[in-house]
C-alpha cells in the first residue's frame, strides 16, 4: 500500500497496461507510445506521397526509386502524447455519506495510475462553485506519488458549480484539447439532469462522466417522520413524513435523473458510466470499465 493509502501495489500492477479509451487520436509535445494520424518520421509506416522540394531526404524510399524513377517519400504514423484532466467533485454532497469521498478520490488515483503508466500528461483539479484546487502537471511513472498525495489532501465542502467549472477548464483546454475525466454525483441545486444543459461547448475537451452515488442515496430506508437537510445549504430543511410509497417514487426519480443525464452527455459525444460505491474500485475498473469500453 502506497502511504496515501489510495492505491495497493496489486492493484497497481494490474493498471499496467490499461489506457483510458478515447474516440480521438491526438498529437502532443512528448514522444509517447500514442499513435497519432499527424503524419512525419514516426515508427509505423503507413503511405507514400510524391516529393516535394525541401523534403527530408531522409525519407525518400530508395527501393521504390529504382522500380519508378521517381521520387516518393515513406509516410509515418508518430506517436505522440495527450493531456488528461481528472476532475473529483469536491462539494459537500460528495461527503454526505460515509466512504462516499473515499471511494472518488481512489477511483481517481486509480485512472490517475492508469494515465501515467500510459505517458499521458495528467493535469488534476478539485471543483466545487469553481475550480478550487489543482496540481501542476505531471507526466510518467515517477510522477504517481505526487498525484496521489495531491488526491488525498482533497477536502469536501461548500456547492456545487459544474459549468462554471467547466467554463474555466474550457479557456484554457478548448483548442488545445484532451480526455476530460469528471467523477462526480451531479448534484446541483435546481438539477434534474446535473445541470448538464447548461455545460459550456467544451471544442476539442473529450468528456467522460463517472456518475457516482451510494446505494443509500439511490433507495434509502428511512420510514416515518424526518427532518431532511441539504448537505450543501442550497435548499431549506424539509420536513416531511416517508412512507413505502415515497420511497418507491424517490428510486424512480433517482433513476431518471441518472437516465436523462446519461441522454444528454451521450448526445454530446461523452462517455458516461453510473457507478456505486458498492462497488470495490478494483472490480469498476478491472471490470465495469472495460466493458463498458472507457478502459481498453
């Protein structure tokens, strides 16, 4: 077990050869073992095309001059790297309930583990009304333990503001582009689908969006009178009486809310998985992940 307690060394071995799965290729500054559809002298060859001058000579297929006389230079897929932004929902809704921050802030550190082991460079945020915590980036294997202490040193407190989030990381990532990775519950005051409509255009940001909740907040037990509070003070506490009724009309809202958010960031081109924390970070990622193809 690493000292921050996040990651055991079994389970680590087992990320080794995972990557977060993407619908896009992308190119980068590093050299990385990533295939990019940039075309220049890269590893894995892939065309010809007819020389032009001030050509690398380089890259002039010799063989293929002696059978034309003519000049063509070898094409090449080049490997490159991508930026990755792992995202952890820090607003009081995400510690509401008991193990329910703990277990998003392993999920994160394990596809922070992923990312790195894959040469990615890994950018790290805490959100809550806004982006409120962040790491330098950070890029190779050396660079985990940082990763992982910045993780754990996270606190959750205060509201909730996805869009104005998203709206800062969209500045600065935009055009620049890369793999956005959000786990969060989507709890927002007024949100029957986590606000997910007001989310800015997020231009070359891929998006995927793990949807965590206990199996608590999806069909809870309470029976009879409660006084019910709003962890992040959006809302005045309600009193109210629950019966079975109730509680079966809740789940299937629950359920929608899921569901329509799920619509609606598909529709965007997003990943999107629900998860519980009834799950064990190693099964979701070992298992759920991969077959739900956002791991490959």
């Amino acid at each position: 077990m690493n000292p921050t307690g996040l990651l055991d060394g079994r389970f680590l071995e087992r990320l080794e050869h995972l990557s977060l799965a993407s619908r896009r290729i992308y190119s980068g500054r590093l050299q990385a073992a990533r295939r990019s559809r940039r075309l220049g002298a890269g590893l894995e060859f892939v065309d010809h095309r007819p020389y032009s001058p001030g050509d690398d000579l380089r890259l002039l297929d010799w063989m293929l001059l002696a059978r034309s006389q003519r000049l063509y230079c070898k094409q090449f897929l080049e490997e490159r790297d991508r930026d990755v932004l792992l995202l952890l929902d820090c607003s009081a809704s995400m510690d509401a309930e008991a193990g329910k921050f703990d277990h998003a802030r392993r999920l994160l550190a394990a596809l922070a583990a992923v990312a790195l082991l894959d040469s990615d460079r890994v950018w790290l945020y805490g959100f809550g009304e806004e982006v409120r915590a962040s790491h330098p980036p950070v890029h190779g294997r050396a660079a985990l333990g940082r990763a992982l202490e910045f993780l754990a040193g996270l606190q959750a407190g205060g509201g909730t503001d996805l869009a104005r989030s998203l709206r800062q990381l969209q500045q600065r990532f935009g055009r620049r582009g890369g793999l956005a990775v959000i786990v969060s519950d989507f709890l927002e005051e007024g949100s029957g689908d986590g606000n997910a409509r007001d989310w800015p255009p997020l231009g070359q940001l891929e998006l995927m969006a793990l949807h965590l909740h206990t199996e608590a907040e999806r069909s809870p037990r309470l029976l009879g009178p409660w006084r019910l509070l709003d962890p992040e003070g959006a809302t005045p506490p309600q009193s109210l009486v629950i019966t079975r009724a109730l509680q079966e009309r809740y789940r299937r809202q629950f359920d929608e809310f899921g569901a329509r958010l799920r619509r609606l960031l598909l529709a965007r081109g997003a990943h999107y998985l629900r998860v519980s924390t009834a799950t064990p970070v190693e099964k979701l990622v070992l298992e759920q992940m991969r077959a739900g193809r956002l791991l490959v």
